[in-house]
C-alpha cells in the first residue's frame, strides 16, 4: 500500500512512522503540513514550524522516508481560522482541532495528494476495526490520551483511508519506543494549544481579529457590576482565571454577546449554575445513528466520560441529560462526544436550548 504519513515533530507522529518504516509493508512518504500563517500573524509572535521541521527531517533520515513539505495555510485560512472567528464572534467557544482533523489532515490533504495514495497515517491515539461492513472508530489504549474526541466529525470515506500506527500504545510507551530508536525529540513534551497559534498567545490572535469590545462583568443572579472585561470573545463558560476580580474564585456561567455582558457566579453557588442537560442540534454519526439510549458523552477533551441518557427529536437533533453529575463548564459551540463502550459513535457542536419536540 501507498501511505502518506504526517508528521509533526512530536513522538507521537515521529514513532507511528518509525512503526510502519519497520514493518517494510507499505511504500511510505511523510509529510509536513505547514499552515504558520506568516504573512497574517508573522508580527504577532513566533511559531516553531521551523523547529519542528527539523526535528521531521531528523526522524525522516533515521527512517529512510522521503519528506514532503506541504503548503495549506490558505486552505487552514479559509476553514480552521474562518470557522475559530465566527464561532468566536458569535459567543460561543470553538473546537478548531475537530474541524481541522476533517478539513485538513483528512480533507485537504486528500484533495491535494490523495490521487497518489491508498492510506493517510497519523500519530492519533485512536484506534478502528470493521464490523457489519461500517468503519468503527475505537479509543485508543492510553484513555488520558485518548484522541477520538478530536476525530468525531471524521466520515467514513475518511475513516477507511485512515491508519492510527500507535493507537495501541499508552503514551510512556511511545516514549520508550522512541528512545529505542534513539530519536531527538523521544523526550520533547507535547504541544500545547492551537497548532496555528505557536507561540502566539491566543488573546492576541482573536483581539487581531475581532479587536476589543469593553462590557461589564455581573455577578449571576443578583446583577451585581462585580469588574469590566475587553471583549465577550476572551472568555468561555466555565473559566476562572483572567477575570481580574476580588473575593473569588468566580467562574463564568453565561454571556451576552448583544450586550457585552460576562455573568459569573462565586465557587459557593457554581452548583446552581451547572447543566444537566443540553441540545446537540445536528449531530454527525461515524458510522450510522446509534438506537442506544444509555450512553456516555464527553463535553470536553479528557479522560472523564460522563453516564448520559440520550433523547432523539424532530430531524434527528439530541436532547443530552447527565445521569450523575451537573457540569458547569458546558459551552454553546463546545463538542459533545458520545460513546458505546470502546466506539467512538460521533457527536456535534452543543446548544443549550432543549432540542425540537
């Protein structure tokens, strides 16, 4: 088989391609995908694209692959960065590495150089097999690393062409592989953030883009003025630091994008403000739509799984309740994921109003 594999310059990618170079099965060839939006963000900051670059040629070279270099900053601009500031613009807090496994590394890539491939292979914690002729998608061995909540829009022409060489391994053990093979970056940490962003903090990427919009701070509630903000956009449901206000800890519970307000409530009264239930108005399904009721779902990237009972309405949107506990960090715009076991069912953005009866 012909692979294209990614790489990134971190050990996860770097020791999915040492994995395939050293089954001598496929004809491999890495690639790059450079999306450093120079000449947009170039005075903002630095981003370590070149870094990492080095560190893919010096894997590449260990394993006897040919490297590509692969231009999508335009294809990024026009999908990822699009999609971050209108989801931003509109109040809501958005999940741009979701859209970017779809759009870019399945998507554009595919469209740029797939007439040459039969594979895509990536450094993903995540897992697939085949059952009733539909491509599942499976945790990966390592649950705290587990990536299939980054996967969930995939489609199945996308998911038949995918390959997840380390799916089966925990993160330490990808560390010991790649200290076996000797590689540079076996002990370089992981990269944190918005791939786009580098080094770029990111309240200056979105005050670039959407500039500052001053509004007040209010205590739920009471409506208490409690501070000031610069803009609905720098903050999210569930943040507590960066608020800048007195006698916290305070968490943000709910905005107004119409009238420039941040709600918080204090830590002693979080709980009243938690939600047991929210919408997923058009939810993608991996395979096909589960008939399960009794499920769990993941609101956020992380090992936690929540109990849910899931309730399908009117064109299929989702009524989500928590069976255990409320969560107080549920955002509109956020993914929610939800699982069966093992499976990766698939998920959508989340709305907080009750779904069509």
């Amino acid at each position: 088989m012909r692979v294209a594999v990614l790489v990134s310059g971190c050990v996860d990618s770097s020791v999915a391609l040492m994995r395939l170079a050293e089954e001598r099965r496929h004809e491999l060839t890495a690639f790059y995908l450079k999306i450093w939006l120079e000449a947009e963000l170039a005075y903002l900051g630095h981003c370590p694209w070149e870094d990492d670059l080095a560190y893919v040629r010096d894997v590449c070279a260990v394993a006897g692959v040919p490297l590509e270099v692969l231009s999508l900053q335009q294809e990024y601009l026009n999908t990822v960065v699009a999609y971050a500031i209108k989801e931003l613009r509109g109040g809501h807090t958005p999940s741009p590495d979701v859209i970017c496994n779809r759009q870019i590394k399945f998507g554009a890539l595919v469209d740029r150089v797939g007439g040459r491939f039969d594979l895509i292979a990536s450094g993903h914690h995540a897992r697939t097999s085949v059952r009733e002729g539909m491509v599942r998608l499976l945790k990966g061995a390592d649950r705290l690393k587990d990536q299939t909540y980054f996967l969930c829009q995939l489609r199945q022409e996308q998911l038949a062409r995918s390959l997840f060489p380390i799916g089966d391994l925990r993160k330490n053990e990808v560390r010991a592989e790649a200290r076996r093979l000797d590689l540079a970056n076996a002990d370089r940490p992981d990269s944190q953030g918005i791939c786009f962003l580098g080094r770029v903090p990111f309240n200056d990427f979105v005050r670039h883009h959407l500039g500052e919009r001053p509004g007040e701070i209010r205590e739920a509630g009471t409506g208490r003025v409690l501070g000031e903000h610069r803009g609905t956009w720098f903050h999210t449901i569930g943040q507590r630091k960066g608020l800048g206000l007195a006698g916290g800890p305070w968490y943000v519970v709910a905005k107004d994008t119409d009238r420039d307000l941040v709600v918080v409530a204090h830590s002693n009264e979080l709980a009243t403000y938690a939600r047991d239930r929210f919408c997923i108005p058009h939810p993608h399904w991996v395979a096909e739509p589960s008939t399960r009721r009794y499920l769990e779902v993941r609101v956020r990237h992380g090992e936690r799984l929540a109990a849910c009972t899931v309730h399908t309405g009117q064109g299929g949107a989702l009524t989500v309740e928590l069976t255990d506990d409320a969560d107080s960090g549920i955002a509109p715009g956020q993914f929610a994921v939800l699982y069966d076991g093992e499976e990766c069912l698939g998920g959508g953005e989340i709305a907080w109003e009750k779904a069509p009866e």
